[in-house]
C-alpha cells in the first residue's frame, strides 16, 4: 500500500461527505475549484479542466485507458483532480441519461467506443438508448484504483455507485455485476465516514435497498430500509379514518398513513419548479381522498421521504399485485406525491403513481398524459443540474428510455398502437415493435424489421428475436457464435425455443449453460427446474429450483416443486421446510397443505399433521384421508415420541376435536368412527367411555351395511378387526359398571359379536389371518357370553 501521509491533498474526509451528499455548506470555506463545480453541476468544466491537458493525448491516441488511468495515478499526485474528474464523468453521464437536461457533448477528449462496448456490455449487450457510455466506463476505472480507494473513503462508495449504474444500462440482470457490489456494500459498510455521519449512513442504507430492488432481493432490501428508519427516528404505520373517494359516496374507513419523527428532520434544501401532478378531472372520482377529520401533516426532509418511497418499492415487490395490496401500499405513495419538495423524489413518484393507475380505467388516461408529462420536464431548463441531482442515488428515478417506454406502453393500453409503436421503434424495443405489428396484424413486418436491423449491424438480441419470429433454431446458434460463446441471453431463448415445444431433454442443456454464464436469471432456473423433474433428474430439479427460490421467494409453486424433488431424493427434512416457505407464499393453496401434512406425518410432526388438516377443512369444507388418520391414531394410541422427543398423547385434545370436525361432515366412515371411538376411549372417564362405545358402534354398524363385507377378504379382515375392538371397549367400560348397566352393555356387545363370527365362520377362506382374527373375536364373544351367564346366576 502506498503511503499517503505526504500526498498533496485538498479535499478531507469533511470535503468528501459534501460531495457524496451533493450539499452546498456554507460553513466549509476555500473548497477547490473542482468541487465547487461539482456541486454546481459543471461537470464539464471539471472534465475539461485539470487533466484535459494529459487526457487528450493519451486517450485520443488510442491507448489503453485503464492501464494509462493507473500509470498516471501510481505516478503523480493528482489524486483530488482524477476523484473530481471520475465524480463529474459519472454525474455528467447521469444527467445525460437520467436527469436531464440533455446537453450536447462538449468534453475534449474520447475513448475507443469498441473498448466501452466490450468492457460495458458483458456479453450480453447494453441498452441501445445509452449516451455517453464512456463516460460511465472511464469513471469506473478511476473508482476502481486502489490508490484512490485508500486515499479517499468515498472513492469505494462511488464505486458502488458507478456499479448500480452499470447494471441499469444493461439488457440483462448481471451476476457479475451482482457478486462485486455486494462485496463492496460490505466494505462500505464497515468506513469511518458512515459512524461519524448519521446523514451518510442513512444514506448509504437507502442507496443499498435500491440496489437490492432491482435484483428483487425482497429481505435484504427490507433491512436496509430497517436500518434507515432506525436512524432516521421514522415510524410508519398505517391507520383508518373515515372518508370517501368518490363525490356521491358516504364516508367510509379509509387508510392513511401515520408518520412519527422522533428526532428532527434531516436537512434538506427545497426545489422551485417542480414537476406538477396532473388534475383527474373525473367525473366520479375525487382528486384525493376527503377525510371527516383533520389529519395530521407531519413535516419531513428529502432524506425521509427517501425512505418512505423505498419502504412503497419494498412493499410492492413483497406482495402479489392486488387490488387490496394498491390499497395499502399508496398511502406511502400519496406522501411523496403531495409534500415532497425534492425534485428526483418528485419525479419517481409521480412515475409510480402512473405505474399503480395504469391498470385502472379511470386513470390510466391520467398516467399517459402525466408520463409524457415527465418526459417532457427532463429537458426544460428551469430546475438546475444540482437540485435535479439532489439524493438522486437514493431515490430510485428511472432512465429516460424506462420513462418513453412506460408512456409507450401506456399508449398501447388505450390503443393508440401506431402511436406506441413509433416510440418502441425510437427506442429499439424489438419485442415490444413485435407485438405492435402482430395487434396491427402485420407479422411479416416483424421478421422483415429485425432482418433490416441485422443487416445494418447484427446483435446477439436480434438475432435471438429473429429466432423467436421465426421459430429458427439456427438463429440462436449464430447469436452465440457473434457472442464468441459468451451470451447467457442466446442459450436462454435456444432453452427456451425447445422448452415451448416440451422438448425437455434438448432444452435442459442450454438452459444449464445460460445460467452458468449468469446465476441471476429467475426465468431460467424456474424452466430448468421444472424440465429437469420431467426428465425425472432430481438432482438437477432440486438445484434448480433452490436458486430459483433463493432469487424469487414468493413463488408457492417452485416450492412446492422443489420439495418434491427432495421427496424424490429421499431428504425429507428438506422437503418439509421448503412446504413450509410454499406456505407462506400461499397460505390459501389447499394442495400445499396436504403436501406438508403427508411429509410431516413422514417426520413424526404430528401437531403440523393437526394443523394442516384443519387448514385444508378451512379452505375445502370436506376432505378425507384415512392414511393420515390412521398413522396420526396409531401414534397417539402408542404414546410414541413426535419429532421434537415429545409424548403424543399430548395432542390428544386436540386430535378429538379434529376428529369432531371430520365426522361432523362425513358421518358415513366406519374407520374414521373406529378411530375417533379409540382415541375418545383414552381418556377413560365413564363419559368418554360411553362416547367411545356409541362411536364403536356406528362404526360396527356402517361396516355391516355395506352388503358386499363378507364377499373381500380385505373387508372381512377390517370388519373382525373392528369387532374385536368393539369387544375390547365394552369389557372395559362394563367392568366399572353398576350391574343394571352392565348387563346392557354386554348384551349389546353379544348382539354385535355373535352375527358376524357365525356369517364369517359359515364360509370357507384361504387366508389364514382370517381364522386368527374370528378366533380373537370369538375368545371375546365367550368372555361377553360367560359374563352375562354370571350376572344372570347372581339375580
């Protein structure tokens, strides 16, 4: 490591927090001319000034940029000059792409564009819409020198910056791009600057949870929101009022959402300006909701309006899309739309506001003219470059390319599709210009524009939707050789093309290879999953469906499948705890819940086996399963330990009132009666006796109503058993009997017992069990016989 004690330095680590966090100070005095600059907005200046002079020679001469960066730092001392300039490329980069307003290029020096599109692109292409991708490039390097990294703190937090953005630019999520950053958030994590700056770490926290958001990582952005919350002080709960929406509607409850600051507000400045949210003018609808009472406005800073627009996104990619989940997510939204004074915040929220009505007849006209709104506001001049980049990293505002496609969209939704399709054509957006042509029902046009592309320059994504166009395999062949064997994309959609034909055997081998080359694609492991339980490979099924989970962890399906493969494999244990996490993704799927219970009376967790069964009763009204049932009894009636070294009688209680249930609907089965008499029998009160005896006896007597009994051996053998049982529970409830009581029991029990061994003894049978059990039963029947006999000696 190099020593830095006798660097010339301008910028501290007080410098360097300004700069993260895009402040104007006052109280910090003579800051250089480059951040200055920066916090202006000049991010030209900063590029065209200090270093233009070394730049434009090495870098228009065609060098290699990284290894000429490197040189350059290892050489000299220019460290706050090569920060500033990697600072200003990377803002410069945003404002063209995100931001606004778009300016033309004025930087005097420029990199090889083939370099840029090699190192940016990963294998798999970025965005067609991308300007300026070398700006983006050659801030990466310079935030990648660990000269720089341990001269400044922040130069890491940059890095994880210039990352996230990286992956928004690209067509595919990156695994690449995924593993580095979270390394990096892990050594962030750990800086200095982070303990001494309660702004800062609130920051970082927010910046975190959007980066998981994209990759749909729904738990690890949910702690760092957590941890924002805790150090911003911020309580969110939602509560009810009375209201109404609509003009004609009478009050009702209506949710909102409660919002406590125990400390006060982070500072942050007001934007003039900002975008405006557009009127409903509906009819019916209000504009907002009309509460009774007045309430509360408590006021906020960016930095928390920050976190109540993530914990929104949080929210959102929780739970699945529902008319109920909109309800309870938009109080966090209308928050932001209406109080916020942030522009970026501003922006974003109005964008999901256009995203949540777009569904909704009566907004979704609303959320087109609003978008095209938004598109339009980027390029006025009216809000300078550094309101509009004020907690940009934090608040999640999307490319313009996203804006003009979601308006697009919108668009095709009211079906001005000519109108959709000139933006999607803009915009490059093959598959989107496809499904136009086909709703315009032009479908040659489709194969014939991506063939116009291909001829003015070929790209692994069209020669993949020339593939799906014309359902060509040798297309996805050509894209992975354009590739040099490198693009995860062109496996996939080759997977995918014998995937849809149910061709599993010659699907699995691409899609294995897709996702070697990026473990990140939820589609792809989910395909592979369940081609690879066709083939019956459970290894591969159990694999697949494990990462597919580890990425997606809402799916109740890929749960459920993955626990078959377990079963497949003989891992129970595994099987049982992936049912459960199936559980929590659909608590209403009664299929999971027999699932579990089949696996659980596997592994001895009888109190589950009692609960999904009344689970299943809950959302069934009527199921029977006499295999379950009879495991469940036989456990009880043992006393044998359940999983956990516990004595099942325990569950006695709560096995009668199960069965209570089940006999309530299905009062015809004689084993489900036998058991539910046998366990009733264990708790040996003279009630329960008797109960446990009139249950014996339904069961004895529905057996013998089925007049086909005596023609199975099956049913013969289940009859005797059932006698023999019956036998048993009146000796035992006669003997602490008064004699009156007992001679009618056993009367009763000699009526039931004889019928059967005499029709069963008329017969001849093969089956020697049969013989035994008559033989058990008649033993009872002489005890019953000799009973009565004495009780008649004795009167």
């Amino acid at each position: 490591m190099m020593n830095l004690s006798n660097v010339r330095k301008s910028i501290n680590k007080e410098i360097e927090i300004l700069i993260l966090t895009n402040s104007n100070n006052n109280e910090v005095q003579d800051l250089p001319i480059c951040v200055q600059n920066i916090l202006n907005g000049d991010y030209e200046n900063v590029m065209n000034d200090q270093l233009f002079s070394i730049l434009i020679q090495e870098l228009n001469g065609g060098n290699d940029v990284s290894k000429f960066i490197h040189d350059n730092i290892e050489k000299t001392d220019l460290y706050d000059s090569w920060l500033c300039t990697g600072i200003a490329s990377l803002l410069y980069f945003i404002q063209q792409n995100w931001t606004g307003p778009e300016v033309k290029e004025n930087i005097k020096w420029h990199i090889n564009k083939e370099n840029v599109l090699k190192d940016l692109s990963l294998h798999d292409e970025y965005n067609a819409n991308v300007k300026m991708s070398h700006l983006l490039y050659f801030s990466k390097i310079i935030f990648s020198n660990e000269i720089l990294q341990n001269a400044y703190q922040s130069c890491i937090w940059w890095l994880f910056r210039t990352n996230f953005l990286h992956q928004l630019i690209l067509n595919e999520s990156s695994g690449i791009i995924f593993d580095e950053t979270e390394q990096l958030i892990q050594k962030i994590n750990n800086l200095q600057l982070l303990k001494e700056d309660l702004y800062c770490e609130t920051l970082l926290y927010i910046e975190v949870a959007q980066f998981y958001f994209y990759y749909r990582r729904i738990q690890s952005s949910e702690k760092y929101i957590e941890l924002a919350q805790e150090r911003a002080k911020l309580s969110l709960n939602l509560e009810g009022a009375l209201g109404k929406r609509t003009k004609y509607q009478e009050d009702k409850a209506q949710l909102f959402l409660r919002i406590t600051l125990e400390k006060e507000q982070f500072l942050s400045r007001d934007c003039k300006n900002l975008p405006k949210s557009l009127d409903l003018n509906d009819d019916i609808r209000l504009e907002h909701i009309e509460f009774s009472r007045n309430i509360e406005n408590t006021q906020l800073g960016a930095m928390e309006e920050a976190i109540i627009l993530a914990k929104y996104i949080q929210l959102q990619l929780s739970q699945p899309r529902d008319k109920l989940t909109d309800e309870e997510v938009t109080p966090y939204l209308t928050v932001v739309v209406n109080n916020t004074r942030n522009w970026s915040l501003k922006m974003v929220s109005l964008y999901y506001r256009c995203t949540l009505e777009s569904g909704d007849k009566r907004t979704v006209e609303r959320s087109m003219i609003q978008m095209e709104y938004l598109i339009h506001e980027l390029n006025k001049p009216n809000v300078s470059v550094a309101n509009r980049m004020d907690i940009f990293f934090a608040s999640g505002l999307k490319p313009v390319w996203t804006l003009e496609q979601m308006w697009a969209q919108l668009m095709l939704s009211l079906g001005l599709v000519k109108g959709a399709l000139d933006v999607f054509l803009k915009l490059k957006l093959w598959e989107e210009v496809i499904a136009c042509y086909n709703i315009l029902e032009l479908k040659h046009k489709a194969a014939e524009i991506i063939q116009q592309e291909i001829s003015k320059k070929p790209s692994v994504q069209l020669w993949c939707l020339l593939g799906d166009a014309t359902q060509n395999p040798n297309c996805y062949e050509t894209a992975w050789e354009l590739s040099n064997g490198k693009s995860s994309r062109a496996q996939r959609q080759w997977g995918f093309f014998y995937f849809a034909k149910q061709n599993y055997e010659k699907a699995i081998p691409h899609l294995k290879l897709s996702v070697e080359l990026n473990h990140i694609q939820e589609n792809v492991w989910i395909r592979l999953g369940f081609a690879a339980l066709q083939v019956e490979d459970w290894k591969l099924a159990a694999t697949a469906y494990k990462r597919y989970c580890a990425l997606e962890q809402t799916t109740f399906e890929a749960w459920n499948n993955l626990a078959k493969a377990y079963i497949k494999l003989g891992d129970k244990a595994k099987a049982w705890k992936s049912l459960q996490d199936a559980i929590k993704c659909n608590y209403d799927q009664w299929q999971i819940w027999d699932n579990l219970m089949v696996v659980s009376i596997d592994l001895g967790h009888f109190s589950e086996v009692i609960r999904c069964y009344h689970r299943i009763l809950d959302l069934k009204n009527h199921h029977l399963d006499v295999q379950i049932l009879d495991i469940l009894t036989n456990a009880i009636l043992n006393n044998i330990n359940d999983s956990d070294g516990n004595f099942t009688q325990k569950l006695l209680p709560k096995v009668l009132e199960l069965f209570g249930r089940i006999t309530s609907f299905i009062p015809n089965n004689s084993e489900v009666w036998r058991m539910y008499g046998q366990l009733t029998a264990l708790k040996k009160t003279d009630i329960d006796s008797e109960k446990a005896v009139q249950y014996l006896q339904q069961a004895h007597r529905i057996a013998l109503s089925d007049p086909k009994w005596l023609l199975h051996e099956g049913s013969v053998e289940k009859v005797l058993q059932l006698c023999y049982i019956l036998a048993e529970t009146y000796l035992q409830y006669a003997s602490n009997c008064e004699l009156k009581k007992k001679r009618t029991l056993l009367a009763s029990a000699k009526l039931s017992l004889q019928g059967v061994v005499k029709k069963v003894k008329d017969k001849e049978w093969n089956n020697e069990k049969i013989y035994v059990s008559v033989g058990k039963v008649e033993k009872h029947l002489n005890t019953v016989v000799a009973e009565l006999e004495q009780i008649k000696m004795t009167n």
